[in-house]
C-alpha cells in the first residue's frame, strides 16, 4: 500500500508546533484553594502553592487537592434509646491541612478516596454510636447534645489523619408516624393543662384580690372607729378636765359662784319671797309704771 506523502507545507511548521506543544505542556496553574501534587511517571513528588509553575512536559503531571472546606452528608437508619426507629440525616464540614496534602494523596490517592475509606465509614459510626443514647423526644427538642456527642467521636476517630472536621449539623429526623401523632396528642394535652392551670390560677388571684380588698375595706372601717373612739375618748377627758378645773376655781374662790349667777341672770326679780309665814310682796316695778 503505497503511503501518501505530508505536504511541504506542513512539514516546513511541524517544528514550531512541536515547540508550542512543548512549551504548552511545560507549565500549569494552580488556582487558590487548591494545592498541586507533581507526580514523575505517576510517582508523587512535590506539592505546590497557588501560582504559575512549570514541570517536565509528558514526564510530570499534576493532581490538584483541594484545601478549602468540603461538606459531606449522608442519611443513615438509627434507633432511639427506646429502640425506636429513626431515620436521620447529618452534614459535616471537613478541612484538609494544607501542608499534608502530598502525604494524604500519597496514602489514599486523593480526596475521593480519603472520603470512601476513611471519613464517611466513621462518620457514620460516630453518629449511630451517639443516636441510640438519646430518646426520641430528647433528640428533637436538645439536638445540640446529639450534634456535640457526634462531634466529639468524631473527632476523636479522625484524630490520626491529616484533616480538621467541624460544624456537624442534624439536617432531619424521620420518625414513624404514629409517634408524631403520639407527641401531637400529647402536646394538645399539655396545652388543654396549661390552659386550665392558667384559669385555675386566674381564679385564685381573683379571689385573693377580692379578699384583699374586703380586708382592706374591714381595716379601714376599724380605722375610723378606732379614730371616732379615739376622738371620743379624748373630748370626755377633756370635758372633765375642765369640769374638774371649774370645781376647783369655783371650791378656791366663791367670788366666782356670784359672777356665775350674775351672768346667768335674765334680769327679772322674783315676785314672791317666801319666809316663815306667808307675806305677799308687792311688785314695785310694776306701782311705777303705773
């Protein structure tokens, strides 16, 4: 078979697209928040910061490893303390330390990897370790007590490896339905009780106004009377008193028993004078009027 020869043309520009190929191939960029593992024949070598680099063309490549934080979920089947089941759903925030990429790329081949074998198995451990120490009831009202429980193990398991892991959350808990309908009813209980108690004690600080208030008009009646008693009791002292001071002025100074009577005198004399025997007097004012 007869080969069909390459044109002048493009034999004349190979060189030059081999060199821009070459060049092309020589360097590479590694872009912030990442950080760049040099492999030689598929063997890590270095790791690079953010920035412009160059390598060895079709000799070195390069594996980027992301160093800002990642986020992992999973949704896992659990059971309460009272053996309940529950379905729940947890997130965490994992960071790889920068200066141990290479090292983490060199054990596990790479993010991906790390995650499958290492980080989701204990993250799920961690988590249903933790659940079934907390009743169903607990796990939805205190949920920061399961989150720190979980991030505590965690935390704990992961302490080998060259990552820093935070900011666990509970996104959702599944229970069955009827122990919804159960908490539902029992709410309603709790709110009828509520509800009641507050009348029941409404009532009784109604009552104890009312008895407040009848004390408080009782008081004051006594108040006046006392006052009125009081006021009694003083003017009787006090007409006596001046009784007393009257008989003795009058016992010390008889001068005072006739300015008494002059005092009280309407100014009419008497008309008849009795004496031993009977004697009539006469009436002088009325002979001079005549």
């Amino acid at each position: 078979m007869r080969k069909t020869p390459l044109p002048s043309g493009l034999l004349k520009f190979a060189p030059l697209l081999i060199i821009a190929l070459l060049i092309f191939k020589s360097y590479y960029i590694v872009i912030e928040g990442h950080v760049g593992v040099v492999k030689r024949f598929g063997e890590a070598k270095h790791q690079e910061n953010p920035g412009l680099h160059f390598k060895i063309p079709f000799i070195e490549t390069v594996e980027m490893i992301e160093v800002r934080t990642r986020k992992n979920a999973e949704r896992m089947a659990s059971s309460t303390k009272e053996q309940m089941p529950v379905t729940i759903e947890v997130s965490v925030n994992w960071t790889v330390n920068k200066e141990a990429a290479l090292d983490l790329f060199k054990r596990y081949g790479g993010l991906s990897q790390f995650e499958q074998r290492i980080l989701d198995p204990r993250f799920r451990s961690a988590t249903k370790d933790t659940i079934p120490q907390f009743e169903a009831e607990q796990l939805i009202q205190d949920r920061a007590s399961a989150i720190q429980g979980i991030e505590r193990r965690l935390t704990e398991e992961m302490a080998a490896f060259p990552v820093v892991v935070d900011n666990i959350q509970i996104e959702n808990i599944v229970l069955p339905q009827k122990y919804i309908n159960s908490i539902e009813v029992k709410q309603t209980e709790k709110n009828l009780a509520a509800a009641e108690e507050h009348k029941l004690e409404r009532q009784r600080l109604e009552a104890l106004r009312a008895v407040n208030t009848a004390d408080a008009q009782a008081k004051g009646i006594l108040k006046v009377a006392e006052a009125e008693a009081t006021a009694i009791e003083l003017k009787g002292k006090a007409e006596a008193a001046a009784i007393e001071a009257k008989a003795k002025a009058l016992k010390n100074n008889p001068l005072i028993v006739k300015l008494t009577e002059a005092q009280s005198w309407d100014g009419k004399l008497p008309t008849m004078m009795m004496g031993d025997g009977a004697m009539p007097i006469m009436d002088i004012r009325q002979t001079q009027a005549q």
